[in-house]
C-alpha cells in the first residue's frame, strides 16, 4: 500500500495528478487523510534541493585507458567526469532548448554569420583564476584546429574567424548557420584556463565538482567546488564515480546499495528490475538509433527499387518489440524523429509490406545472388538478432539476405563506412542540422550511406540559414522525404536510454540529448 | 669456462635456467609485438571510434610516430624498456610505470590472499584424502573440489554475489580497492573474490597432491614406517609428503601464475582493477606500448614463476642435488 501511494504523491508534485484526486487515492487504499497529507509534504519536500551527501555512480562505459582532456572523451564514464568538472557556454534543456551557462546571453547578426556570446562574469576556474572570453576563444580554438583530435572537429568547421574583446567572444562563419549555439553545446567544448593548450588533461575547469581521484578504468571522485557561481548545481559534497563495465555487476551493485545510479541498463531486465524495491527504471526517450546502412553508389544498393524492398522488408514493430523489448520507437528512414525541433510529424510512417517489397525486388532485375548484410555485437545490443529477424521477413519477400558476422574487435574501422551494407548505430544530435550535416551532406566524412545529392546539400544549406522557423520546417521535411525515398538508411528502431537509480536520489528529469539526464545526474540531483 | 670455475652442478643448472629464462622472454615480446600488429584496425582509429574524421585520423597517426616501420618502433620500444622506461600510454598520455606500478599491486594482492587462504588448505584437503581414502571424506572432497572447478567461475561469481551482496548484505559485491583504504577495509572488500578463486584453484592442486602422494604411499620405505608403528598420518605427512612436493610445487606454481595472469573474467564481475581489465582496456584501444608492457610483466611472471618450481623440484630431489 504504502509503495502506492509513495507513488501517487509523486505523481501531484509532479504535476501528473491534482491533489484532490491523491486524497481520494488515498482513502481508498485505507490511509487516513492526516497520513496521506503528511505523505504529499514529504514528497513535496524531496522536491527542494537538498546540500550534502556522497553519491556513487556505477557506470559501464569507461575504461583504464580513459584521459581528462574533453577532447578525448568519447564513452559514458568520461562524459559523466567532465559533466563533473567543467561548463559549456549554454546547454540543451530537456525540452530541447538552450539554457545558457558560462555565456549570459547570445545573439547573432540578422545573416545568421556573425555570433556573439556574453561571458559571464565572476566564475571562477578550480585554480581560482577568473574565467575570460579569452579562455573561451582559446578553448574553441584548440577543438577547431586542424591538427587537433578532438571530438568536436567534425562541428567546429566553417569558421572563418573568431575573437574575444572584453566579456565579448564572437564568431565569424563563412556560411550562415541558425543553429550554431546548439554546436557550443558540445559535451567536448568545455572551457579550460588557457584553452586548455598546456596540460589539457589535468582537470581544471569551473564546474561544480572538482576532481579529486583520477583513476581511469576504476574510479573518479570530487568534492563540490565551493566557489562554484550556480547554486543551483552541485548539491552533493562529494561524488564518486565507479566504473562497472560488467552489466550484472552493476545491477547487483545498485540493488544492494553500493552504488545510487547506474547506466546503459539491458532492455531484457529493465522490467524486472522496475519491479525491484528501492530502485526506479528511468526511461528516456531518445535520439539513439540502431540503422542498418546501404552505401547508394556501390551495386546492388545503387538501385533505388532494391532499396525501397529492403525497406518495406523489415517489420519494425516486431523490432522494438523483441530486440528493445518496448523499449524504444520505430524509426521511418529517416535519422530525426519527433523530439527534433522543426521535425515534421505528418510524413507517413513505412509500414512492413511484404507485398511492396516483393513487387520493388522485381523491379530492381536483381539477379538473386545473396545480399550480403554485415553484423557485429557491436553495432547495437542485439545487433546480430536484429539481423536475424531481418533476414527472415526478408525471406518472405523472396530477398535472399545473408548475414555475414563480423568481430567486434576493429568493427569501427574495418566494416562500418567501408562495407557496402552493415548495421551500425547512431547517437542523435541536437539539432537537425548536425544530424543531416553529419552524415548525409555530400562532403561529410561520416557519410556512410554515401547519400550524393546536390539538391539536399542546398536545401540543407537554406534551411541552415533560415531565420524563420516555418520555412526551416518545411525545408526538413522535403529533406526527409528525399532521405526516406531515395537514401540508404534502413532505420528500424530508435533505442531508448534506460537508467537506473535508488530512491534515495531525487530531482531527476530526464534529457533526451543523452543518458544519465544528458550526463548531468550527478549535477543536477540531491539526496531526497 | 664455467667448469674451469668449478661451479657446484646446482649454480650451473640454475644460471643456465635464468639464462633461458631471459631467451623465453625476449622472444614472448617479439611474439606480443607480432600479435599486436595482427589486430584488424589501428590505435588511431581505435582511440577516436565511430566519430573519427580522416583528418583527426592522419593527425594522431602522425603525433604516434605509427608511420614509422614496425621493427623500428619495437627495437625503440625493446631499448627504453631496457632501461626501465616503459613509455607513455597512446591512449591517455600517462606513465605506464605509474599505473601498471598500482594495477600489479592490486593483482599481486588479490593472488596473494587467495594462495594464503587456497594453497595451505589444498594441500591440507589432499592429506585428509590420503589418509581416508576411498572413504567417506575422501569422496565428499573430491566430489565439492571438482563441482567448483567444473563450474566457470562469472557463475560462482554471480551466485556468490546474488546471495551474500544482494540478498544478505554480508559482503560487497564492488571490490574496488583504493590507496587510502586501510588493510582490514581492502580484506573484507576481496572476500568474495578471493573466494571464487579459491574455489577455482582448489581441486587441481588438492587433487596432484592426492595423486602425488598416493604415488609415494607404494614404495617399500612407508611400509617400513607404518610397520615400525608411525601413525597413518605422521606416516604420510613426515616420509610421503617429502618425496612428493616437487609435482605438488609444480601445479601450486603453476596456479599461482594463473591468479596473477589469467583473472580477468573474476575481475570484471567484482570490478577489481587489476591487471587483466587494465589489459584488455588497451588492446581495444589498439594501444600498443601499454600492451606489450603488460605482456612482458605476464610473460615475466610465468617465467619466473616456472623458474622457482624448477628450482625447488632440483632443491628437493637428491638426485639432481648430488648427481653421481
């Protein structure tokens, strides 16, 4: 009774359910009305931010060979550290807008070319040196060189100039882009004293948790930094992070207490453990999909009409049934979905058509040699089934796939962007554009279903620079209709991101930019 | 020259095994080179992943020196490790010696406490087989021993773990080990660890030393002893034993090497930061100097390892002690 109604009073604070109907609940079940006031005060309560307490995060996805630098950082554990330690010029909210951080405001000349962002005054790196537009400049600097490895090089292209004067730091394009403040929200731009240029893995930043233990592949602590210039964050006095790569490791450490959230939680035990005592399954509907990818310029795939029976092949709804176990939405072939700004829900979804497909393989005069599909573990969870089921809907149409299994050892550099047909796995972006500019722009490195159309590099280019949001849409979505009629993206399922926490953290709102509030738990929740 | 010396034959036999010894292992770091030059993909592309553009490519290629030709790169490597420099990690940038320093301190930790706790009793439970043999005890040893080692220990991990981490609390199920923890804190982190390994280990080395001593229990000399009235117990433990220890030594040793080398799979499940994820981290990575690093201290630790029981089957066996 009593998890009922612990349930239904946070369903009011939350707004999910007024307070007359929590009373009426809760009479039903037998509480008395003094009781169930008491119970929605706590609840209540939980909601204010509280200061203290060590938290532990068990995460999977780090390893000892993991660096501090942001640059470098590319797997859950390190995102999480860096969210820790260091702040981005603005943020993706939750509801997909920004929120600005280290810049007080922004704003952009009326081409969309010219961006300025005000620094905010007052914040302070760990080493207590103030952080200036300077820093900022020389921290964009560093991910935009050429020579650099950072993760970022792929956005930070297209600049034609940047400068900083005063509190002021601005940047010249050499096209114009609406959406660049989302590009400053990557998780690798965080601002370094000096850029970073001198030790760019020592750890000094102006978050609200200084690093204490640096130990990659094992653990990772903080204290809260108290000179930090939000109250609002960092409510914890100490964090620790935990690397558990080990799925049934980390379960059992969440469940017997050891650890207060874990990450990267298995579809198939998902509903058993939101079913466990003490523990709550956050489920975050996200921009994660799992695609299987056809290179458009290499035979048979240069055929639209095999494409398209392909497409009709596959029955996503039996997808996200059994490899996501629910935990997921089908996909439409295209790469956003409808948590984009700007996305157009009306484009019909594909449906699984037998029929269609049959009739689109004919079409194609393929000869009836197999079509060979290249698979690993790797490439999603449940990647090497996914194909599977693929391979026998496909069957019924009379398409002779046949999965090749590849090791997941050196999958990234040998088969995904080289083999014409693989599955593999995209994280979303947060905007449009970067998705399509990722990897569907002619010129794009990671363009991996070598999609080649003038037509979409222009509309992509006009929406980028449009100011007015009704245009943009309509721009996306002829976009769309060209990537799901004519691209090499079989796109069945995007995945959901599935956390895990104890009830002893509260002020989780999940973020559909990433997992773990878009790496955020630790910054942004307190001990209830 | 070195009968000119006139060394005793026991020095002989024990130089030219280190000296082997040495040969072994220069030619397991060429192997591990080989190994790692095999692996599909490079530390380029391994460090950058999924997101790594061709030009961020060709930069961290070039910063690696990984156009230089392989024998160049591992005859540099050979030469610093030669003089203690075991090189930075590709991956990360750090001293390899600082970190490999702390992971084989933890992996040596963890073996230790489980000999201590695995080989004392291994041998003890081998003793009691002798002695009542085919009987009650005999049979309920070896039957538990060999349903542990039959078992892979990720399922005695998980067991161990759903049972006395999750279900009774009694012990951590994270045995995550740190500098600032004091000895009593490290221990009872590692009892459920140490446990499976124990496990793991216990029936190869209780069942040689069964084997090996039954072996002794034939000769002529131990039916002189218990006719001049010893107890069955003395008898085995006093004259049989002595005679056995060489096998014993060698499986003991050669289990001992297998908690130092071969634990990963134990580390992962406890998430102990030992040196075989550390391992298995970098070869993902492609990341070669850490690789060949660990894989010499491997490669040394068996070695070395196999010396010692070696040299203590010629220590204890007359024969080679005093040959002719």
């Amino acid at each position: 009774m009593s998890k009922e109604l612990e349930y239904f009073s946070k369903k009011v604070v939350k707004g999910l359910m007024d307070r007359r109907a929590f009373m009426g609940r809760a009479a039903a079940l037998g509480a008395s009305a003094a009781m169930a006031n008491t119970l929605l005060a706590d609840a209540a309560n939980a909601q204010t931010p509280k200061k203290g307490g060590h938290v532990k995060l068990g995460l999977g996805g780090g390893e000892s060979s993991n660096s501090l630098d942001p640059a470098l950082t590319l797997s859950q554990a390190p995102y999480n550290v860096i969210a820790h330690i260091g702040d981005q010029l603005v943020e993706v909210n939750s509801e997909g807008g920004l929120d600005n951080r280290l810049a007080e405001e922004f704003s952009s000349s009326p081409d969309a070319k010219v961006w300025s962002f005000k620094i905010r005054k007052g914040v302070l790196f760990h080493d207590g040196k103030p952080l200036t537009s300077d820093d900022v400049l020389k921290t964009m600097q560093r991910h935009s060189d050429e020579n650099a490895t950072s993760g970022a090089l792929g956005i930070m292209q297209g600049i034609e100039s940047m400068r900083a004067e005063g509190d002021l730091f601005e940047i010249t394009l050499t096209d114009p882009n609406a959406d660049l403040p989302y590009l400053m929200a990557d998780r690798h731009l965080r601002i370094q004293p000096g850029g970073g240029f001198d030790d760019p893995g020592n750890g000094i930043m102006s978050g609200p948790y200084r690093i204490v233990v640096d130990e990659p592949g094992v653990r990772h602590t903080f204290e809260r930094f108290e000179d930090y210039w939000d109250d609002s964050r960092g409510h914890f006095d100490t964090s620790e992070i935990l690397i558990i790569n080990d799925a049934t490791a980390r379960m059992s450490a969440l469940q017997s207490g050891q650890v207060h959230f874990a990450n990267l939680i298995e579809p198939k035990i998902a509903d058993l453990l939101s079913r466990a005592p003490g523990v709550a399954l956050e489920r975050t509907q996200g921009r994660g999909q799992n695609v299987f990818i056809m290179h458009v310029d290499t035979a048979p795939f240069d055929n639209n009409d095999l494409r398209l029976a392909l497409k009709y092949a596959i029955n996503r709804e039996e997808m996200v049934e059994k490899i996501l176990r629910g935990y997921g939405t089908v996909g439409n072939d295209i790469p956003v979905n409808a948590s984009y700004p700007f996305f157009d829900e009306s484009i019909p979804q594909r449906e699984f058509d037998l029929d269609k497909a049959a009739e689109h393989y004919r079409k194609s005069g393929h000869d009836g040699s197999p079509i060979v599909l290249r698979v690993a573990d790797v490439a999603f969870p449940g990647a090497v089934d996914a194909a599977q089921l693929f391979q026998q809907t496909a069957q019924k149409a009379g398409i002779p796939l046949e999965i090749k299994r590849e090791p997941g050892d050196g999958y990234w550099s040998e088969v995904w962007n080289k083999q014409p047909f693989c599955a593999s796995y995209w994280g979303g972006r947060p905007t449009q554009d970067q998705m399509y500019a990722t990897a569907y722009l002619s010129t794009a490195d990671w363009n991996d279903t070598r999609f080649k159309s003038e037509k979409f590099d222009d509309l992509l280019m006009q929406a980028r620079a449009e100011l007015d949001p009704d245009k943009r849409k309509a721009l996306y979505s002829e976009m769309s209709y060209m990537v799901r009629d004519e691209g090499g993206l079989i796109m069945p399922m995007f995945n959901d991101f599935l956390d895990a926490r104890t009830d002893a953290i509260a002020g989780w709102v999940s973020n559909p930019n990433g997992d773990m509030m878009n790496d955020m738990a630790a910054v942004k929740c307190w001990m209830a | 020259m070195l009968d000119g010396l006139r060394l005793h034959p026991v020095v002989k036999l024990v130089a030219q095994r280190i000296a082997l010894g040495i040969l072994l292992l220069l030619a397991a770091s060429v192997m591990i080179f080989l190994g790692t030059l095999v692996l599909p993909g490079d530390v380029a592309q391994a460090i950058l992943g999924q997101s790594a553009t061709p030009v961020a490519l060709a930069n961290l290629r070039e910063q690696m020196g990984l156009n230089d030709p392989a024998w160049q790169r591992y005859l540099h490597w050979l030469y610093a490790a030669l003089h203690g420099d075991l090189g930075t990690s590709l991956s990360n940038g750090r001293d390899i010696a600082t970190q490999i320093g702390s992971r084989l301190g933890n992996t040596l930790f963890l073996a230790f406490w489980a000999a201590v706790v695995a080989v004392p009793l291994a041998i003890l439970l081998g003793l009691l087989s002798v002695r009542y043999r085919n009987r009650w005890p005999d049979k309920l040893i070896s039957t538990l021993s060999l349903a542990s080692i039959s078992l892979p220990e990720f399922f005695i991990g998980y067991v161990l773990i759903y049972f006395f981490a999750v279900r009774l609390g009694w012990f951590t199920s994270v045995a995550t080990i740190y500098d600032s923890m004091d000895l009593w804190d490290k221990l009872s982190a590692i009892v459920l660890p140490v446990t499976v390994l124990t496990m793991v280990i216990l029936a190869h080395m209780m069942r040689m030393t069964r084997a090996a001593i039954l072996n002794v229990m034939q000769a002529a000399y131990i039916e002189t002893a218990e006719l001049k009235g010893l107890t069955q117990f003395t008898v085995i433990f006093r004259h049989a034993l002595p005679n056995a220890i060489a096998p014993i030594v060698n499986v003991v040793v050669l289990n001992l090497a297998y908690l130092v080398v071969g634990v990963v799979v134990v580390e992962v499940i406890f998430v102990y930061p030992g040196m075989g994820q550390y391992l298995v981290d970098h070869v993902a990575k492609r990341d070669v100097p850490v690789v060949q690093a660990c894989g010499l201290i491997f490669a040394a630790v068996y070695i070395g390892l196999n010396l010692i029981a070696d040299l203590v089957s010629i220590v204890t066996n007359p024969r080679l002690r005093h040959p002719k």
